[in-house]
C-alpha cells in the first residue's frame, strides 16, 4: 500500500515539472518571440530603445516631426514662429534643413522613424536657441518643444573706483592708474545675452600703452566686427561666454591702465560683445561674434553697453 501511493506521487510529481517547464519554456518564447531584432538605422546594432514600441513597428516609415517654439524667458511660456534648423542623422549620413514655425502652429520636418535629430531655433529677434541634440523620430508625431531666448535691448556699464561709481580716471604720466573694476549688466527683464567680450577704442595719438582687465584677456587679433566698429582692443572673458538673463551682471577683476612719458587726457569708448550661433557655410552649427563668410557678417545682437570714459 505504501509503495503504490509513493509510485502515485512521483508520478504527479513528474507531470507537475514537465508541465510547469513546458509553461515556462512557452512563456519564455511568448515574451521574448515577441520582440523582433531589428539593425539600427543609427549605429548598425540592436538596441532596446530602438527594438520597441513605435520605433521597433515603424522602423524606416517616413513621418513629419513636429515641432513648436517657446520664448523660454516669457511667463507663461509664449510660443513663437521662427526658423527651425535642423540635422538628420541617418546611419553616417548627416544632412542639414530647415523649417519655418509660425506663432500658433508647427512645423513638419520631414524625417524616418528611427532617425536621430539634432535641432536648434533662431533668428534675429530671439538669436540664442537652445540646442537639442540626439533626439530619436518615432511614429506618435508628439511635437517637440524646443525653446529661444529673447535679445536683451537695454543694458548699463559701470566702472568703479574705491567703491564708487566713477566716469573719469587720472592718469599721470609714466603711471599706472587703477579701477576696481567694471561692471556689465542685463537691465532688461525676461531676455538673455551671451557676452563673449569688451571692446575699447582709443584715440590715434594715445598715450595709452597698456590696459589689463582682471578676469579678462586681451585677443590676439581683432575680428573684422570690431574693427569696423573703431575699436582698438578687444578683451575675452577668462571663464567664458557669460549668459546674462534678466538683471544678471558680469563684473570683471581689477583694471589696470598704464600711461607712456606723456600725461593722459583722451576719451576712451567701450562696447560690449555678444556670440551667437549661426550656420557656417558646410551647414552645421558654430558660434561667433561673426559668421564664416568672405565678408565676415554680424551675428547675434548689435554691439551692446556702448559708452565712453575719460581719462584725464
């Protein structure tokens, strides 16, 4: 009686794990059979981002990508019509377009599903976009939101000596006189600069021989822009290009100004320089004070902050 219940059991037991196996096995198949491996478009392998969901069935099918902008700055965000630029990276081929949005729709960029994009919105009004890079096109058509910044319009430039504001400085002759600094500010709410630079003039026959700015250095040469503008020196800030939101300011190290054998008395000008993007002529994004063409054009904001100082 004992050894026909045991001969029962294993028998049960037997069925149990073939039949679970079984299950296991078709489980196994029916949750990884499902999802077929495709070669990326964008690298030649597999990936799980690229093997799923839209991309995975719609893998090649042709599709508009939308897209809408944004002035980031503005409360609440306000859309904005302007020029889209765009890169379709498709295996190795990477080809350049562009697209116009208007202030209540969207733009259709022609694209793949399974593409990568990298963008960027600007123009004159709103010159500093926010890039998108790397972005991958899948069927649903959710318009991407990309966003500009708007062009600063007002600004103050302030030097300081002992901690007062002052519009004139003494220099002796064979002297070196010394401000605390000078200082750059956004006066304009809900807007941005990227202030690349300081730009000064000085008279033909000065007696100016050195200028050193804490924080700053002088460039190498002129670019054209500066030139034609009059000025003499240009100065680069050490930390790099500095975005200047609404009220925010740039204040630089301590100024130092060297005089020759003669006294000093002339009028010094100053501008403040911006760097902005733009399209360089093999189609892909850079970013200047000027763009790469013969002629050297201007990009971004008009010279900013412009004033004079007298030296005396």
């Amino acid at each position: 009686m004992t050894k026909k219940r045991r001969a029962k059991v294993s028998f049960l037991t037997i069925f149990l794990v073939l039949g679970i196996s079984a299950l296991l096995i078709g489980g196994g198949f029916f949750m990884f059979g499902g999802k077929v491996a495709q070669t990326s478009l964008l690298t030649g392998k597999v990936t799980a981002e690229e093997t799923s969901g839209n991309i995975a069935t719609n893998l090649g099918v042709a599709t508009n990508l939308k897209t809408v902008v944004f002035e980031k700055e503005a409360v609440p965000d306000t859309q904005v019509g302007m020029r889209v630029h765009y890169w379709v990276i498709d295996g190795t081929t990477r080809s350049y377009r562009n697209g116009i949005t208007t202030a209540s729709g969207t733009t259709d960029l022609a694209t793949t599903v399974g593409m990568k994009m990298d963008m960027i919105p600007f123009n004159t009004t709103y010159p500093y976009g926010d890039k998108v890079e790397g972005m991958l096109v899948d069927k649903e058509n959710k318009p991407q939101n990309l966003y500009v910044h708007l062009g600063a319009i007002n600004f103050t430039t302030v030097f300081y000596k002992n901690g007062v504001n002052v519009t004139s400085l003494t220099v002796g002759a064979g002297e070196t006189a010394d401000l605390d600094r000078v200082e750059f500010k956004n006066a304009d709410d809900y807007s941005m600069i990227r202030v690349k630079g300081f730009a000064l003039g000085l008279p033909d026959a000065t007696n100016v021989s050195e200028i050193k700015i804490g924080g700053m250095s002088e460039a190498g040469s002129l670019p054209k822009r500066i030139k034609d503008a009059g000025y003499d020196l240009f100065y680069t800030i050490d930390a790099g290009v500095q975005e200047l939101h609404g009220f925010d300011k740039f204040v630089s190290g301590a100024i130092q100004i060297k005089s020759d054998g003669d006294d000093v008395s002339e009028t010094m000008t100053y501008t403040w320089v911006d760097e902005a993007p733009f399209i360089n002529e093999a189609n892909e994004l850079s970013y200047g004070v000027q763009d790469d063409t013969s002629s050297h054009a201007d990009v971004g904001l008009a010279d900013a902050g412009t004033g004079s100082f007298t030296l005396v």
